[in-house]
C-alpha cells in the first residue's frame, strides 16, 4: 500500500519517485505486476493523468514495460537510459541549462530542413508558424503551437533519428519551454522578438540557405536565454508554482 502524496514538487515527480523507490529497494522485484491505475489513483490520492505521466516516465527509464491486456510489470536491472524528467524544477539554472540543449540541436535541424526541404514540407512548417502568432493573438500561450513549429522543421530534414530527439527534448521539456514563453510574454517587446526570430529561421529554410537557418535558431535560442536572465525573482517563483500547476487538474 502507498500513502498519499502532496506538497510543492509536481505529482507526477511525486508519483515517479514513489514508484522508483519500491522497484529500487526491491520491495517490488523483477516481474511483479504494478498495481492498476485505479488502485494508484485512490492509494497515492492523485488523478489518472498524474499516474499515467508517472507510469510512462518509469517505462522511459527502463524500470517497467506495459504488457497488453496484462499490465505493468517491473524490468530487469540494466544502465539506465537518459532520463531528463528525472528533474523538472523549474529554476533559472535549470531552464537556461535547457536552452543551451536546445540551441545546437535546434540549429543543426535547422540547417538540415533549409538544405533538404520540400514544398511540402515548407509549407507544414508556415502552417505551424501561422499558428504560433493565431495563438498569441488569441491570449494563450503558444507553448504547443511552439513545438509543433520546432518539430516541423526536424521532419523536414528527413533524418528519423532528429525527429525523435526533437520530439522528446519537446515533450520533456515542455514545462521548461512553457516557463520560457511566459517570460517573453511579460513584455511586448519580447513578443514581437520571438515572432521576428522564428520568421528568420522559416525564411532561411524556405530560401534554401542552411548556414543563415542554422545561425538564426542558434540565435533565437541564444535570445531566449537573455531574456530569461532578465527575469526577477518573482517571476522564478512564479515558475515553480507553473510547474506545480500542470499536475493540479484531474
């Protein structure tokens, strides 16, 4: 049996962490069966959503694996793969350390989509730029707008192996790029710097020119990181409460 989880960090961690905990201590050993959703859920005292996150960042680690129609049931001991929601705080060291991530990747993806693009290809990534501003126009955050852009121009490069390391780094870091864009949307100024940036890297990839692409995401990913240092304090608090948040609906 578990106990119920609560306080600042965010559930989903919580949850993780509890689980980990018992599979590492042994107290649940190689082959059990995890206890069902519904029994997490009125044990830990969280929604399903907090337990599915949870369950799916053990199977990203290696700890478990789902077994259709069976369950979950805990793996083997082997070298842990890189697990990067192992850490989600939300500080100012923390989210600047993932732009720096971002940045080579980014522009290396960049470069590639403006050397192998297709019309097609162009035109998804216009698509996803148009929803970027269609989104800010209309108040919200443009937080998957936003990666839905960056994602289009991996897939445009062709290469599997880009595609799914943007994806990841997006849906793992997706806290972090949320407390990034609230940043940038304390200020008009701000605003309209992102939406010039990302314009300069779709017009270097839609002109064909890769090494301009690569030094404008580079660049937009080097501004957001001025940007982010020119928060207060009471923003990062802020932040930390976003985090929270993001687990708090059922």
């Amino acid at each position: 049996m578990f106990s119920k989880v609560n306080g600042p960090v965010r559930l989903a961690d919580q949850v993780a962490a509890v689980l980990s905990e018992e599979i590492e201590s042994g107290r649940l050993a190689v082959g059990d069966k995890l206890p069902t959703e519904v029994q997490l859920v009125k044990q830990l005292g969280v929604s399903r959503t907090v337990v599915r996150e949870a369950v799916s960042r053990l199977r990203n680690a290696g700890l478990v694996e789902a077994r259709q129609g069976l369950g979950v049931f805990v793996l083997p001991r082997r070298t842990r793969p890189l697990d990067l929601e192992a850490d989600a705080s939300q500080t100012r060291s923390k989210v600047l350390q993932i732009v720096e991530v971002r940045r080579p990747i980014e522009g290396e993806a960049a470069y590639l989509a403006a050397a192998r693009a297709a019309p097609d290809d162009l035109a998804r990534i216009r698509q996803a730029l148009d929803a970027i501003d269609a989104a800010v126009a209309a108040g919200g955050d443009g937080v998957d707008e936003d990666l839905a852009f960056h994602t289009s121009i991996a897939e445009s490069t062709g290469n599997a192996v880009m595609v799914s390391t943007v994806r990841y780094l997006g849906e793992v870091l997706r806290s972090g790029i949320r407390v990034t864009r609230a940043n940038e949307a304390r200020r008009g100024d701000f605003i309209e710097a992102v939406r010039q940036e990302h314009h300069a890297i779709f017009a270097a990839i839609e002109a064909g020119d890769a090494e301009t692409a690569r030094t404008a995401a580079r660049r937009h990913l080097k501004h957001a990181a001025s940007r982010l240092q020119d928060a207060d304090d009471r923003f990062w608090t802020k932040a930390q409460d976003l985090a929270v948040d993001l687990d708090a609906a059922p």
